[in-house]
C-alpha cells in the first residue's frame, strides 16, 4: 500500500499534517478519491497550491477535484529528471549554472525567461530536445518568472515534507498492522501540535524591531508570530531602503522602477544601483489565509 500524507505549513513556518490516507495504487481514480475525501474533511476549503512532481494521473486528479487550485511542480524532481535526460548538458555547471538554475530560480520577470531560454538554445543546440521542450511547455508551473503572483509560502519544492515522510517510513515495518499504524500516527501528530503550542507560547509579547514606532510594523507584531515577523520585518526593511525612480500607468497596471543602493547594476546620480522592474495589480481578494498541500508517496 502507498502511503499519502499531506503535509503543509504552519503560522510559525514548520510543517503541519492535514492527513494522510493509503492507496492501493496511484491511478487517477485512487487519486479523485483521495481528493474528495480531503476536501470532505477540509469541509469543502481546497488548498491554494500543491506542489507534486510532473505525475499525469495526479495532475488529472488536481484539474478534477481542485481546479482552483494552482499546481506547480516540485523543482527537485525536476533537477532529478535533468540528470537522467539530459546528463550530458546537466553535468556541465556552464549549462547548469548559467541556464537552467537561473531559469527555475533566478529570472525575474516572463520576458528575461524568454530571452534566458533562447540563448540557451543558441548556444547549446538544445532547440530539439524532446525533453527540454516538454519541459519548456509546463515552464508556467516550474519558473520563479511565472508563479509571482502566486500564494506558495516561497515553496518551490516537495523537499520540505521529507522530514515528515521519513517518521512514516522509519514507523512502517512489514509486521505492522493498520490499527498500529493509526496509533503511531496520532502519536507524532500530538507531538507536533506540542512543538506548535510552544511555539506559540514563544510568540507572546511584542517583538523588538528597529522601527518600533512604524504604523505598519507595530501591527505586524500584533497579528504576525515570531518567525513569521522576522521575515516579514527583513523583507520591510529591503522595502523601504529602495527608491521609485520612475512610473507609468497604462489604465490598469502600475508600473514603477525601482533602484537600491549596494548592489552591482546601472550607474545612477554616481551611485552602485540596481534597476528593476516590477507590476502592481489592484487585488482585493483574501491574502490573509490559505494552505499549501505538498502532496508524496513514500
């Protein structure tokens, strides 16, 4: 039997266990299943996103019973596929490094992915690589240049459950039976809501920021926990050490430049800056909320 659990992540940043269920085999049908009897559970909240690897049949099941919910696949299984299609190109960190980590992780806009893969193609002769091109046409589920606008906790990958997976293999013995199984799983889930009680205890008080009277960092204190603040609290102060050089509005979209001090890039007024760009949408729909299913079998 396959064990199914689906491990997402908590308001402090660690794993959290929705469920897990055994299937008898990993068609579409066992994973429709699985689906409706989670979302069952969920009282009919489907997850945001899930990260899985590029499975047909559980991809079938996702458009099935989530269609709303955005699937992206595990940059892992990705790297693992890369070494065993293309081992001849992988192996070479001037193709690796130079074209195909930056185009999972490091372009930051459609239009430098584009011009990222064509060079690519020019200077390796990989325009007819079967591989490459399938690859290339799911690219909207694997860039960073793609899946800005969607809610992933900055996950990229299915890795991060693995540490959750392994207490379930390291449990599983041929010996073992289901009710036994049921009892070590109620176990580990009591000790992980434990560590998230402590967690919480931890989160108590206000946080210590540099920017204790800012409006908006002092209630980020008040609704954020301790892990989730820091973050938060770096990411506002990157924020607030940049500049908008320029803007322009074409009727829907804001369109603002923007330069930072410290980092190699244009020459502006005699300073180092970087320059880039970056697209503002008028949404209003709930960001506060959500869930990320990171969906193994192990």
């Amino acid at each position: 039997m396959i064990c199914a659990p689906f491990v997402g992540i908590n308001h402090h940043w660690k794993n959290t266990l929705f469920g897990c269920a055994f299937l008898l085999d990993e068609t579409a049908n066992s994973f429709i299943w699985l689906f409706e009897m989670f979302l069952n559970s969920m009282e009919n909240k489907a997850p945001k996103t899930i990260f899985t690897d590029q499975d047909q049949a559980m991809a079938k099941a996702i458009r099935t019973v989530f269609p709303n919910t955005q699937r992206r696949l595990c940059t892992w299984h990705i790297g693992k596929n890369a070494n065993q299609n293309i081992p001849h190109l992988y192996h070479k960190s001037e193709f690796k490094d130079k074209y195909f980590s930056k185009l999972m992780y490091k372009c930051k806009s459609e239009d430098e992915f584009e011009c990222t893969w064509r060079k690519m193609e020019e200077e390796w002769g990989t325009e007819n690589n079967s591989w490459l091109r399938r690859l290339y046409d799911l690219r909207h589920k694997w860039s960073s240049a793609f899946g800005r606008d969607i809610f992933s906790c900055e996950i990229r990958s299915s890795q991060r459950s693995e540490s959750t997976n392994n207490v379930f293999q390291k449990m599983s013995t041929k010996t073992l039976t289901l009710v036994e199984f049921v009892y070590h799983y109620e176990e580990q889930l009591k000790h992980m809501r434990e560590i998230e009680g402590q967690d919480d205890y931890k989160s108590r008080g206000k946080p210590k920021s540099q920017l204790a009277d800012n409006r908006i960092v002092k209630h980020a204190g008040l609704v954020y926990t301790r892990t989730i603040f820091k973050r938060f609290h770096e990411e506002f102060l990157q924020g607030v050490s940049e500049l908008v050089s320029s803007e322009a509005f074409d009727g829907v979209i804001l369109h603002y430049t923007l330069v930072r001090e410290g980092i190699e890039g244009e020459l502006l007024s005699n300073l180092t800056l970087l320059t880039f760009q970056f697209l503002v949408r008028a949404n209003y729909l709930n960001q506060m909320g959500g869930c990320v299913a990171m969906l193994c079998t192990c």
